[in-house]
C-alpha cells in the first residue's frame, strides 16, 4: 500500500502536468486571499483588487505557510519541473496586475519591482514543492495527510482565536462608541508649505480612517456644462465638465480627467464623492458637497485606526501613532502623543 501510494504522482497521465499547472494559480491566490478575508482586511473602494494589494503587503506568516503546504501538495501530486509548480503559484498576481493595469494605466506603476517580488515570494513555494516530491519518493505522508494538513491551516485561520491574535492595532474595534463628536469628516485647515495634509473620517463605530495627500478645498459653481472654480477669491478659468450615468468628466481635448461616482445619488447631479486616477499619476478624490464647496485629496497614503479609550489610534509603517484630541465647535484637533504636534481639521460642510 505505502509503495503504490509512493508512486502515485509517477503513474499520472501527462495532462496532470496541464491539470496541475492550472490549479497552481488558484491555490497560490487562495494562500493570500484566505487569510487576509479571514483576519478582516477592508476590500477599500476598489473591491477585490483593493483586497489584493492587502493580501500581498500585509501578508502573515499563516499566508507563506499555507503557500508552502500548496507547494507539498502540488509536488506530492502533479508532474513536471519543481520550477513549473513553483512558478505557477504566484502567477495570478501578475497577470491580475496586468489586467488592472489595462482598466487603470495609472495603477501599478512600479510593475517591474512588483514581479520580482512575486518570483521572490515563489521560491516559497518551490521549496514546498520539492518537499512534495521528497514525501512522494521516500512514502514519508500520503495524499490524504498533505491535503488534510492544508485544509486543517485553512480552519485555524477561520476559527475566531486566531482571528482575534491576528487583528492588528488598525483594525481594533473601540471598546465604546465613540463621542459624538468625534464622528464625521473632517479636512485639514492647515498644509505644508507643498499642501499637504491629512484627511479624517470616524465612523460611529469607532473606526477611523485617514488619508495622507495634496488637499484643497475650494468653492465652486456649475452651470450649463462649465465648472468655476475659485479660493479665497481668487478663480480660475472655467472648465468643461459632464456627467455620463455615474462618470464625471473635466476638461477637454487628449486627455480630461474622469472620475468614478462612488458616493451619492446620480439624481444630485454633480453633488457627490468621486474618485479617480491624478495627472500625476497617483489616486485622487473629489466631494462636491451641496453647500457649493469642494474637498479635493490627491492620495499618497491611507491609514486606518480606531478610536481607543479616549485616543485616537492610527497605524504608521513603523507602528501606531497616539493622539488626544479636543473638539472645539466644527474644528477638531488632534496633539500628538510624545512630539505635541497639533493636527487641526474642520468639519466638512
């Protein structure tokens, strides 16, 4: 019995080679997906691709686990070179990044640097692989204890243990509702002298997002197809604008910018948050609100945190960062915990 289960994968038909290489992709996507749905991960505006970023960035150890375990598996089962299996794990990634690419020319801009990591993170799996072959050659496991153990990985990552030791200090849910006001969102009255700022929003559940970027905030007024546009008095030539279902297009010629509705209703016209690919190549969004003022952010870097114990908590690249806060009619202000910097945001009208 164990000789005929140590040979096994050498007895597979040749389409095994094809049926293998074609199921690697889907379970290397599974590896990262899984756990990052599972432990919480906000799929953001842009759904399943914002969720795939968040699987590749934030990836856990249990994500590089459960992509070994695929290695084993496809390596205790298909045919083929080690480097096949291994490559093929990852190769959603890329091919999904192309595909966004082709939606959004202004996404993925470091395309290059990203596939090499994507073969980097492979290796991962070719070593799985190579172990697969080993327990196939040496009758160390059978079939049903490599895909045991990977299906036995999946259900830890989904029972609520692990899901509570893996949420990290963005994701905590406040342990009361926040104060009333705290809730709503805010734009910074004040930039750099580049104009930067930070965006904020709580939610009445204590979650908080903010949005690091160019801001401005403006008041315009549209009129048969023509936006105007002015600050502090001071305008700016009209510009051409029209609306398509939920598509807000301004300007004309090669290349107007277009924007994607994504809150508010179309019978509101112009009224609504829209977002869409900059100029410059990065993210931007634009509110235009029914009091005839618009937010405008160019984003350079989101953040997520919650508000904790009277704090508001936001997670940095080297940790969190803390800050007291003190409300002061629509203006907010935020002091940071350890440098005293004061963060001041108005309420958005």
């Amino acid at each position: 019995m164990k000789k005929s289960i140590a040979r096994f994968g050498a007895h597979l038909p040749k389409h095994a080679v094809v049926l293998s290489a074609v199921a690697a992709p889907f379970l290397g996507l599974a590896a990262f997906l899984f756990p990052a749905w599972r432990l919480g991960a906000e799929t953001g505006q842009e759904g399943f691709y914002s969720l795939l970023k968040t699987s590749i960035e934030q990836a856990s150890g249990l994500s590089f686990l459960l992509l070994l375990l695929t290695g084993v598996v496809l390596g205790f089962l298909g045919r083929g070179s080690v480097a096949l299996h291994g490559s093929m794990t990852m190769a959603a990634f890329p091919a999904l990044a192309v595909v966004q690419m082709l939606r959004d020319p202004s996404s993925h801009n470091l395309w290059p640097l990203e596939f090499v990591i994507y073969g980097l993170i492979s290796l991962v799996a070719w070593a799985g692989v190579w172990a697969g072959r080993w327990m196939r050659g040496t009758s160390a496991c059978s079939l049903k204890s490599c895909v045991g153990l990977w299906l036995g990985v999946c259900a830890c990552v989904g029972s609520s243990d692990l899901q509570a030791a893996g949420e990290s200090v963005e994701k905590a849910p406040s342990e009361s509702k926040p104060h009333a006001a705290l809730v709503g969102e805010r734009f910074p009255t004040q930039t750099s002298e580049g104009g930067l700022g930070m965006e904020l929003s709580v939610a009445p559940d204590g979650t908080v997002v903010s949005i690091f970027g160019a801001t401005l905030a403006f008041d315009y007024r549209a009129e048969k197809g023509q936006l105007f546009l002015s600050q502090a008095g001071e305008s700016v030539p009209a510009q051409k604008y029209s609306l398509a279902e939920e598509i807000l297009i301004i300007g004309e010629g090669v290349s107007p910018m277009q924007l994607s509705r994504v809150k508010g209703d179309s019978k509101q016209g112009l009224v609504g948050l829209w977002r869409g690919p900059h100029p410059a190549g990065a993210q931007q969004t634009m509110q235009f609100t029914a009091s005839g003022v618009c937010y405008l952010t160019v984003e350079m870097k989101v953040s997520k945190g919650s508000v904790q114990g009277g704090k508001v908590i936001l997670g940095r690249e080297n940790g969190v960062a803390e800050y007291d806060w003190i409300a002061e009619g629509q203006e907010l202000v935020l002091i940071e915990k350890g440098t005293g910097k004061r963060f001041v945001h108005k309420r958005k009208l």
